[in-house]
C-alpha cells in the first residue's frame, strides 16, 4: 500500500541541495494543526422506516514542519467518535432500519506526506498521502464534507515556470476512501466493492494545465485516466465488476470569466465540457459526456447564478465521478453521488450573502439554492431539491453552521429517489 510512497519519499530525501538551515530548527520551527468539530445530524428518508439522528466529534490532530532545503513534512491523525446515542446507520454497524449517516467511529491516518519546493524551477512535488483537488473539483477532491474526508497516496508534481501556465501531474496509487479501514463491513456485499470500500487500488494518471494569463480569464484542460481496483477484502465476480466500471478515461476543457461593471457589480461565467470513455479494465464500451455551463451575478454582498449541468447516461452506464467533490453537487441530500444509468440533467439556481460584521461576529453567510433533476436519456423529471445554508463565522478561528436540505423525491424507477430531509447544527474550531 504505502511502501511505493515511502520509496518516493526517501528518493526525494535524496535530492541534492546545499545546507541552507538546520534541520532540527525546521523540524521544530513548524506549526502544529488543530481542527475540532461537533455535529447533530438528523436525516428522515422515507426509503428507511426509521430517522437516523444522533451526534459525533472529530479530532484532526498534526504538526506541518517547516522548510528545510525546500523540504517539508506534513502529518495529521482523525479520531472520530459518536457523542450519546447513535441512532443512525453508518453502513458498517447493522442499524439498515435507521436512516444513513456516513459517519462510523474510526481512528486513521489522515495525511503523511513529504513536499519539495525548488523555487529556481518553480516547481513542486509532493508525495505520500495527500488532499487532491483538480479544476472544480468535480472529477477528482478531496472534500472534507464527511468528517473523515477521502485523502489519497500519490505523487504530485507542479510547475509554474511559465508565465500564467500552472502545469500538474499526479500518479494515484491508493484512494483512502470516508469509512477509513477500522470499521467493519459485509465482505460478500457488491457494495464492498464501491460504495462501501474503506479504499481502491489504483494505477491512475491525471493531467491539469490551467492558464491565467489573461485578465479575468481562466482556461483549463484535464485528462484523468483512472484504474481503479477494489481492496483485496472483495473477491467476488460481482465486486470486481463494480468496481471494473469505475474505471474511466474523463478528457475536458474548462473556462472562467470574471468581469465587473461599473465598479459595482461583478459578473462570472462559467462553461466546462468533458468526454468520458471505458479504460482499463471497463468491461463496457461507450463513450459520454459532460458539460455545465453557469452565469452569475454580485452586488454588495449578494450573488445571484443560474446554472445547468448535465451527465450522460444510456441506460447501461452513465457518467460517473467516484472520487470526486460529490456533497457539493446536485443536491446537499447526497441523493445522486453516483448517477443515474438515464443520467441526470440539473437546472439550479444558487443565491447568496455575506455580511461583514453581524451582531459583531467576523461574518455571517447564507446560500439558498434549488435544484430541479431530469434524466438526461429520458428527460423524466426524478425530483426537486432545497438547500439552505447559514455559516456564523465568530472569528478567524470558531465557526457555527446551521444547514438543511428537502429533497421531493420522483421517478423512482427511472433512477430518481423516495422523499429526504437532512438536518446538520455544527460547530468547529481550526487552528
């Protein structure tokens, strides 16, 4: 699992650079990390018979060291556990009559990784388990949303010699998936091999180059090539397929325009395209695609955008973004993390404020959004969904959120859901 990361690591030890400062200073000159959060979650879904509700605390402990000859480390534990009583399921405690929420009690490594920065080639590398994020985040995150986010063991490299043009490149060898690998599940389940992997294997490759050299504009193109394989716990021909099929060749082209008008309103557009085909070990043939396209407005601390996206599907396979931002996208209820085989077409509409200064707190942000789902094979509507947030930011450093979501659910068979409300009250503490 991680040896071929340690072995990358150690060859960056390697590097050759003169001795610019001490290393017991730099080891010891670095900061420690502190990111404390408690959550009450409340999650009624009329597909469970029973509500799930119940609280849980993460503790995210670190230390990131600092510079050394352009060398640093990086390192962070999750200690996650239920705070009373737990009347949810996780999907790994057997409690299927409850409502899921995705949270079990776990302890795990989190992050453990080595950077090199050579300013003379403006470039940087980082290797060992890691936080990955690409364009929007669609296609490849890590997003934190879950209180043990996905994290992954990889190398990454980044340059940015020319003006304006940011190039990466990464190699994926494992994805460290929000279950961590401590908590038990049904081996002999073809969810094993998906939805319930506490990790996937991988041989994947990802491209990035990103333009800014023009004002107001950003232009990007990615390639993913993703292999992905189930832990070795699934065996089954079922597991193996699942998982066969997250397997996928993602090739796409994004554009950001920024512009104000007349000093007071500020205007952004947005249009991202991509084409997704079977690779590697994909038993299936096809070829899909995905495109989104978003304008939106801002005013004195309000934002307005109307947005459409849009994830092929043919009734057999569909678009599929396994290991990218997915709380984020199409619904806050986490209804279609993996899409329909029809498809899914989003139409949604996105409103917001920030307010410096409320009741002398650092600010207060609200977002309300509404979202209208279709199939994309069929165009059947399969649901509609509300979203609203309130973020009380106390200071630089605690934060209180208050977030709900009201999922209507249709279209049941077509791939569409039964009826879902979501609850969270949250506070958090980062250092």
């Amino acid at each position: 699992m991680m040896l071929r990361t340690a072995i990358l690591c150690a060859l960056l030890f390697a590097a050759p650079a003169a001795l610019a400062q001490d290393l017991g200073a730099a080891l010891l000159g670095g900061r420690p990390t502190i990111d404390l959060r408690l959550r009450y979650e409340t999650v009624s879904d009329k597909s469970r018979p029973m509500m799930g509700e119940g609280a849980t605390l993460r503790a995210r402990l670190g230390y990131d060291t600092a510079r050394w000859n352009g060398l640093a480390l990086q390192v962070a534990f999750d200690a996650l556990v239920p705070v009373g009583d737990s009347d949810y399921n996780t999907t790994r405690n057997g409690k299927i009559a409850y409502s899921n929420i995705g949270d079990a009690e776990l302890f795990a490594l989190k992050h453990l990784n080595l950077s090199y920065n050579n300013a003379e080639l403006a470039t940087t590398i980082i290797a060992g388990r890691q936080r990955l994020a690409l364009g929007s985040q669609r296609f490849l995150a890590s997003p934190d949303w879950r209180m043990h986010g996905q994290s992954f063991d990889a190398v990454q490299l980044t340059n940015t010699s020319m003006p304006g043009l940011a190039l990466t490149y990464i190699w994926i060898d494992r994805v460290n998936r929000i279950y961590g690998e401590t908590t038990p599940f049904d081996p002999t389940a073809v969810a094993a091999a998906t939805n319930q992997a506490g990790h996937f294997k991988s041989e994947s490759h990802v491209m990035n180059a990103a333009y800014t050299g023009l004002p107001g504009l950003k232009l990007e193109a990615y390639a993913l090539l993703l292999d992905l394989a189930p832990p070795d716990t699934a065996f089954r021909p079922a597991q193996l397929a699942a998982a066969a099929r997250l397997s996928t060749a993602t090739l796409g082209a994004r554009a950001e325009y920024d512009t104000r008008l007349w000093d007071t309103i500020g205007i952004r557009l947005i249009g991202d395209y991509a084409r997704q085909s079977d690779h590697a070990a994909n038993p299936l043939n096809f070829g899909l695609d995905y495109w989104l396209g978003e304008g939106g407005v801002s005013w004195n601390g309000f934002g307005a955008a109307l947005g459409y996206e849009v994830l092929s599907g043919n009734g057999v396979v569909s678009v599929g973004t396994p290991i990218g931002w997915l709380h984020n996208n199409n619904g806050w209820a986490d209804l279609f993390t993996t899409t329909p085989l029809n498809g899914l077409k989003d139409l949604y509409v996105r409103g917001t404020y920030v307010w410096p200064g409320f009741l002398g707190l650092r600010a207060l942000n609200l977002m309300l959004r509404y979202h209208d789902f279709k199939t994309e094979n069929l165009d059947r509507g399969i649901g509609s969904e509300w979203n609203l947030q309130a973020d009380f930011q106390i200071d630089a450093n605690f934060a209180v959120m208050a977030k709900y979501a009201n999922h209507a659910g249709s279209g049941v068979g077509l791939g569409g859901f039964a009826d879902k409300s979501v609850f969270w009250l949250q506070t958090s503490y980062r250092y």
